[in-house]
C-alpha cells in the first residue's frame, strides 16, 4: 500500500549512502547469498549489485512492538522489486515497491518482520535501509525541496508515533522552510509541527480538512505522527521548500493589516513570499490588493481560500485588473504567495487586509442570514462573493430584509469586482426580486448598515441562459432552447439609470401548450401584468411594451410541461432605455409633444404626464394653454387627457381617443396636464397606433366662448386701446351645432371691429373656418377698420393674434373687438348632407362652395324648393328688362313732355334725337 493518496510516492532525485552497520555486513554479490537475519535493536543495510538474484533479510525482536523501517536509497530496476511482511505469513504483507523512490518509512510490529528483495534486471542498483525498535525517526536529506509521506504499515496492529526531521540547505541565506501538506488522511490521531518556537496542532476526525501550511523562522521543521490503533488506514502527505525570510509569515489580521513588498532589482532570483492571514474565529477576510508591479516570465501573485497551499485557488494573477482585485475568504483564513522570476527589475506588491464580521465567499448553494447586531454597523461595507460551478450562474433570492437607515442599500455587481455600475440594488424603498449573475461569479455589497438593518436570502446555482437581470441602455435576450420541461426562466430589466424610460419587444415567439410568457412592468411578485402570451395568441402583433426605468421591466417564461421530447420554445426578446422621459414640466412658452417613438407605434403601456407651469411676468392675470394636435392616432382603449388638478383633486377637461384628429383647446395653464395612456389589453389584441404629435402654446390673452347664448363679444386687452405688449392671443368661439329645431344647423356669423387698418398689422389677424388651426383660413374683407357679417361654414371658429413688439411699451400693435352671432338654417337651407348652411352669397354665383353643387341646383327659374328669404334666379332678367324700358322712358318720354309745356305750339311728341327742322 502507498500512504499519500496523490499518486502514491512522488520521485525526487536523493542520493544516500549507508555505511555496514554493526549488527549486518554489506554484500556486493548477489550470486552469493545475501540472505540476513537482524536481532539487534538497531541495524543497517545496503546492496549494490548488477545482476539477477534474490535476498531475504529478517528482522527478530523478543517482544512485540513498534519497529521502523527507514529506506534512505531505494534504486531498483522496472522488473526489481521489494516486499515488506509484518510477521511471516504471506497476507502480512505491508508494501510492495519497484523503480525509483525518495525516502520512505515503513512501521510493522510483530516479533519477525521478513523483508524480500527480487532482481530479474541487469541494471545495477541501489538499496539502503536502516531499522530501528524503539525510536521511529525520519532524517530527511538536506535539501532545497522535498516530500514527506506517512509511513506504510498494517491497520490495526497497534499505535504508533513517528517523527520527522526536516532541514533546508544551511547555505541558503534569508531563507526559512516553509511546509504544505498535499493530503491528510487521518481519523483517530494527531499530527504535530513545530519549529522550536510556534506550534500546530491538527487532530485528525473523518471530516478534518488540510491542516495549515507552516511557515518556520529559521530553516528546520519537526513533524510528529501519532496514530491510535485502528483498522483503518491513515495517511499524510506533505511538501516542503526554502523561501524568503523577509517576506514569509503568518499574520494574525487585526481590523486592518497592510502588506507592502518591494523586491529590489538585484535580488538574487527566484524570490518566493508567503504570508498566511488569519481573523479571528467567525470573521472572514476582506484583501484588498491595490498595487501590484510585476514582470514578465515567472512573476505571479497566487491567493487561495483558506490557510494551505492546496486550499481553493481564488485568483493568479500577473497584472492588477482595471477594476482592482478585491478577495473575501469563506472561513477567518486566506493564503498569498509572491513569486518572482530571474527577469532584473524591481517589484512591487501592496495589500490592505480587513477583518469582516459578516460577509465572505460562498460557493454552490446554502442560506444566509444577517441579523440586526452592533457588528453590522459599518462606514464602509461588507461584502458576499458568490460562486457557482462553470457553465451556471447564481441566483439569489431575498427571502426578507429591513434597510430601515435611509442610506443603508444592499449593491449587487456581475463578476467578483464592485464595478462602476451595479446590476441592480435594493434599498430602504425598493421591493427585491431574484438576482441571477449574468456569468458564474456575483458580489452583493452591504453598504452603510447602521445596527438594525438585517436579510435573510438563498444563494444557488441555476441553468445558464434561463435567468438573466440586465442594467445596461440596451440588450437582447434569448432563451436557452434546451431549458428543462416545468422550469420557471426570468430576464429582468433595471436600468443602473434610474430615470428615463425602459422599452421591451419580443422579436420572434414559439410556444407549445403549457407554455407562457409573461411582460410585467417591474417583477413578477410585485409588478403589474403587462401582457401574457401563449399558444393561443402568439401569432399576434408583437409590439413594444413599455415601464419606468426605475421600476423595470420583467420577461418570465414558464413550463408545465413533463414531456421528455417537447418542442423547443423560441423566445426571443431586446429592450432599450430612452433617456428622455415620456411627460415632465413644460416650461418653455411653446413646444411640442408626441406619443413614445413618434412617428413610429408607441409601446404599450406607456403612461405620459405633462405638467404646464405658468411662465407669465404678468402677476395680475393667469395664463392659458393652448394645444393643438396635428396627427392623432390611437388604439382602442388609448387616450389623451387634458386635466386639471387643484388641491389634490382632479377633474378632466377633454379626453380624445380614436383615429380622428380632435378640434384644438383652451385651458387655464396653472395646475394644469396633459396625460396620454396606452394600457396594454394583457391577452391581447395588442394594436397601438402611430400616436399623436401636438404643438402647444402659453397664451397671454384669449379663451372659450362655448355657450347657447345667440350673440356674444370678446377684444383685446385694454380695447379699443392697441396692444402694445408681445402678445400671443387665441379666441376659440364654440356655438351650438342645432338651432332650437334639431333638424336646423348653426353657423357662427361675425363683425370685426379694429383699430388699425394697417396690412401688416391685419395680417398678424387670422381667422380660422373651424375649431382648429388646421381649418383653412376665412377670407375677411375691411371697409376702413371695420368688415361686414362675415359667416363661417360650421358652428365653431378660431380667432388668433400674433403680435410681436419691436421695443417694449413701443405702440405699435393692434386693438380689435369681434361680434358674434349664430346663423342659422334649416334643412332646405343647407348643403347636400353636410349640414353645412347656404350662405346668401353662395346662392348661383357660378362656385360650388358646397362642395356638392346644391348652392348652383335650379338657378333657371324652375325650382320648386321654398326658397322664400332668397333671391329667386328668374327675376334677373326681368329686373334687367324693366330697367331697360325704364331707362328708355326717362330718356324720350320726359324730354317731350318738358317741350309741349314750355312749348304749346307742339301738339305732338317727337323724337328728340331727331334733328328739328323749322
């Protein structure tokens, strides 16, 4: 058997020579017999032959007890071998050995020990041993580096104690022995190292781990073996090598400890420091490694979780990583070493060692649980590295937590690093969710807790390419094809930026029966559903779907399905954060507002708020706000609303929806709003429009005139005195559609009265024939500063004044007052299905202002319509024939009239046109 356990016994290069002890004489030929019996208490033995043959050499002692075996040369053939019995049967045997092999021990303890030597080779070889029966003492040979083992014997024999000397080279300077164990075995004994001034114990139990390395202060080591009698086999093995004084030690870490190395460029090469950290028991370690100046070759910096050689390596690096390398234990212990190659150049190593009460690494899956202790107050954080195997990731879920202390957050980063950004973070008003890392390493930072802040969370390793929780301004997802049949995926979106807002579309959806996915606007425990999808919908328009950024947004996939050969899901999905916010303070005078991704469909669930705010100098009047839509598409539950909220209530002026664009309005600009909603059906139909794009304005004067009242005035401030400020003003004059009969329309009929009849002044006057800017402009005639009725085609018109001062209080502008009335007409009166009154000026004036040709219908005199108010057609000509005759009789009639009176000798009329002869 071979103690060790790591590939039995490991060769070194030992060159040993014994000399013929007293009680054994050396034999050089094998042909000869080199058969020996040993009955002293002590003795020794060499063979160096060449050639076949066969040895057995006994070892007698009177009484049973512990005999030691030490092989110092052992240099045999392949085919040469060497077998050690305990006793002098057969199925004693103890080890069985061939080849080459450093030194080794072996223990019997039965009265005859028989030990048989073979060679089938024609090599020469080597073999020493020395046996002892009452001391078991190992000298190891005087090197730079070796290996120990545990000596071979049979379990359950009886106990045992060995010890071991070991010396480095006594030439080396600076240098001290340094010891690892590589394997430890033992349950039922105790292994000892000292080196005359620090000492370790390690009792050995069936789940005792590696003991700690040592580290001597000067160049020897005594290790002491003892084992009680036990069926079974124990082992230890162990290395142990030279390394540099200066820099070697173990530190007891108090709540910061700092490490500084500078290895001067003509030291001599090969420079190896080893430090071994320890905390106090139930505290684990924070490193901070922050500079680090090395060269190229064999320069490294190793750390390891734990107090050995051989504990899990954490990182190895060359280089300092830009993010820096920071390093937690999973127990109050971590291993650093610094090796240095023969390159000439100076090196430099700084680190800075904390002690934490909480925090540390962990790896697979398991709880955690911080309680609200005076340990937990920190000014700086605590930190929880978690790792789970390649090719998984970690997920933590917070089962609860109180972060009562404002400041107090619990950060969480992508890697091992506290980078930059945080993945995500919770704090005293954030809702937790299930974090999954996006690779297989996760830090979560516990910062400014203040005594009483505590959680409780799992920590698990789970399927790559299931879970994801991105932070970025923009990413895709992709579901993992082979996800398990019953399983639960999550890709959460929160934005490290928490303004703005986050938009998400699936790109391509295959589902099965039992499949579904789920948008939610935060997460799946405490947000809102946004849309669900599955076999039965899926073909559907897949469109954006929208959240806050700093709520989130959440994709979940979920299976209930058992089969074993189901077809494979496609889900596949981006999402981009905008920046801009959808709504905010309008604070300019005038600008403009669209729906989310205008002119392109906006997402669903988008919800817009616009607060106006006053911006007037002017203290004595409030000001208006005046929006006007120029597109307007909406999906079917989708609306815009203009509201008004005071003192907390709030009461909607106007609420448009649908696809026809809506007439422009007026309202108080103080605690006024303009919302748009875009509320997502959740199983469909999902349809958003194109959306809407508005123009607003802050208006100095102006207003609604919407009332039954048949006449009404409005004017600019301060008339009939001109403006004489920049003044913006829109009057919109809303009358009833229907006269007192519902079959009769209404039209709004108009004076305006002003006080300039300068062109560029009327020009900054625009009338519009509708309730909207977009309605075509009447075409409004002055006689000096005033017009005559003017009538508009429907029953709302818009009045705008646009005045601009060239110098404050300069005069210039305008006054005007306008009149209004309604016009109105009944059925016969209006135009062909329109609703649309016939204007008087309309009538057979050769234009077709209806639109439909019935102002230009029956202008032949043979209408039979009543048309009793208007002028029929067939009194044109007659009225043009009367005034002929007329005129002919003013023309002759009279003058010959006049002359017969003047002139009595007359007795008849003649043509006064024709010359008169006398």
């Amino acid at each position: 058997m071979y103690p060790g356990g790591v590939g039995g016994l490991l060769l070194l290069l030992c060159v040993a020579s014994f000399s013929a002890g007293t009680a054994a004489q050396a034999s050089t030929d094998v042909a000869a017999s080199c058969d020996r019996n040993f009955t002293a208490p002590v003795g020794d033995y060499s063979l160096n032959t060449t050639g076949p043959g066969n040895c057995t050499w006994q070892i007698s002692r009177k009484n049973t007890g512990q005999t030691s075996i030490v092989f110092s040369q052992f240099l045999l053939g392949t085919a040469d071998y060497l077998v050690v019995y305990d006793g002098d049967g057969n199925h004693s045997q103890v080890i069985n050995a061939t080849g080459k092999k450093d030194s080794f021990l072996v223990v019997a303890f039965s009265k005859k020990i028989r030990i048989e030597y073979s060679q089938a080779s024609n090599v020469t070889v080597g073999l020493a041993f020395r046996y002892d029966t009452k001391d078991c003492l190992l000298h190891m040979e005087l090197q730079y580096a070796g290996r120990v083992f545990a000596p071979f014997y049979l379990p359950g024999q009886g106990p045992l104690t060995c010890q071991y000397l070991i010396q480095g080279l006594p030439q080396t300077l600076d240098k001290v022995l340094a010891l690892s164990f590589t394997d430890f075995n033992i349950v039922s004994g105790v292994l000892n190292v000292t080196d005359g001034n620090s000492f370790n114990s390690t009792k050995g139990s069936a789940t005792a781990g590696l003991p700690d390395d040592f580290i001597a202060a000067d160049k020897g080591v005594n290790i002491t073996f003892t084992l009680a009698n036990s069926s079974i086999a124990q082992t230890f093995a162990a290395v142990y090598t030279m390394v540099d004084q200066y820099c070697s030690t173990i530190l007891n870490v108090d709540n910061n400890t700092t490490i500084s190395v500078n290895v001067p460029g003509d030291r001599s090469p090969l420079t190896d420091c080893r430090w071994i950290l320890r905390a106090q028991p139930g505290y684990t370690l924070l490193l901070n490694l922050t500079t680090l100046r090395l060269l190229p070759g064999a320069d490294k910096v190793i750390i390891a979780d734990g107090g050995s050689m051989a504990s899990p390596l954490v990182s190895e690096m060359q280089s300092l990583p830009t993010e820096g390398d920071l390093v937690t234990s999973s127990g109050s212990e971590l291993w650093v070493r610094l090796v240095v190659g023969d390159v000439p150049g100076d090196r430099t190593l700084t680190v800075h060692v904390y002690e934490q009460a909480n925090g540390g690494f962990f790896s697979g899956s398991g709880n955690i649980t911080l309680q609200p202790t005076l340990d937990n107050s920190t000014a700086t954080a605590l930190y929880y590295q978690f790792s789970a195997p390649l090719g998984q990731q970690v997920q933590i879920t917070m089962s609860e937590n109180s972060l009562l202390y404002p400041l107090a957050s619990l950060d969480f980063y992508s890697g091992l690093q506290p980078k930059a950004q945080p993945l995500v973070s919770f704090t005293t008003d954030t809702q937790a969710f299930p974090v999954t890392s996006p690779s297989n390493t996760l830090l979560m930072v516990a910062r400014n807790f203040n005594q009483r802040e505590n959680f409780s969370l799992e920590y698990q390793a789970v399927d790559q390419s299931c879970n994801v929780v991105a932070s970025g301004t923009r990413g895709d997802y992709s579901l993992n094809q082979q996800a398990d049949p019953g399983t639960l995926c999550r890709w959460t979106v929160r934005p490290a930026s928490q303004q703005g807002t986050v938009s998400l579309r699936i790109t391509k959806l295959s589902l099965s029966g039992n499949e579904t996915v789920t948008i939610y606007s935060g997460v799946m425990e405490y947000g809102t559903t946004l849309a669900t999808f599955d076999l039965t919908n899926m073909a559907q328009q897949l469109p954006k779907f929208s959240a806050p950024a700093s709520k989130g947004i959440e994709l979940v996939y979920k299976s209930t399905n058992t089969c074993k050969n189901c077809t494979s899901p496609v889900v596949m999905a981006t999402y981009a954060v905008s920046q801009g916010v959808c709504g905010g303070l309008l604070t300019e005078a005038a600008g403009q507002l669209t729906s989310p991704g205008y002119p392109g469909l906006y997402p669903l669930n988008s919800d817009c708020v616009w607060d106006v705010t006053n911006t007037t100098t002017n203290t004595t009047s409030s000001q208006l706000f005046f929006l006007s839509f120029n597109t307007f598409q909406l999906g079917q539950g989708h609306f815009v609303r203009v509201k008004d909220t005071f003192n907390g209530t709030s009461q909607v002026l106007a609420k448009y929806g649908g696809m026809m664009t809506p007439n422009d309005i007026i309202v108080a600009a103080e605690s006024t709003s303009v919302e748009f909603t875009a509320t997502s059906p959740k199983t469909g139909p999902f349809k958003p429009e194109q959306g809407f794009a508005a123009k607003y304005w802050k208006l100095d004067c102006g207003g609604n005139f919407t009332t039954k009242a048949p006449t009404g005035k409005f004017a600019t401030p301060g008339y009939p005195k001109p403006v004489t400020k920049s003044s913006l003003c829109v009057w919109i004059v809303e009358l009833p559609a229907h006269g007192d009969n519902s079959t009769d329309r209404n039209s709004v009929q108009f004076k305006l009265t002003v006080t300039s009849a300068d062109k560029k002044q009327l020009a900054l006057l625009t009338i519009h024939d509708g309730g909207s800017i977009r309605d075509p402009l009447l075409p409004v005639v002055f006689k000096k500063t005033q017009t005559g009725n003017v009538i508009a085609r429907t029953n709302t018109i818009l009045v705008m004044y646009n005045y601009t001062a060239t110098t404050a209080q300069d005069g210039t502008g305008m006054g005007f007052s306008l009149t209004f009335s309604a016009f109105s007409c009944n059925k016969s009166r209006q135009c062909g299905g329109a609703g649309v009154c016939i204007h008087p000026d309309w009538v057979c004036n050769g234009v077709d202002d209806c639109g439909d040709m019935t102002d230009e219908k029956n202008c032949n005199g043979t209408s039979t319509a009543d048309r009793s108010g208007l002028v029929n057609s067939y009194w044109v000509p007659i009225c043009i024939i009367l005034g002929l005759v007329f005129g002919a009789i003013l023309a002759f009639l009279i003058p010959a009239i006049y002359r017969r009176i003047k002139y009595p000798n007359y007795s008849q009329l003649r043509d006064l046109s024709a010359p008169v002869v006398t």
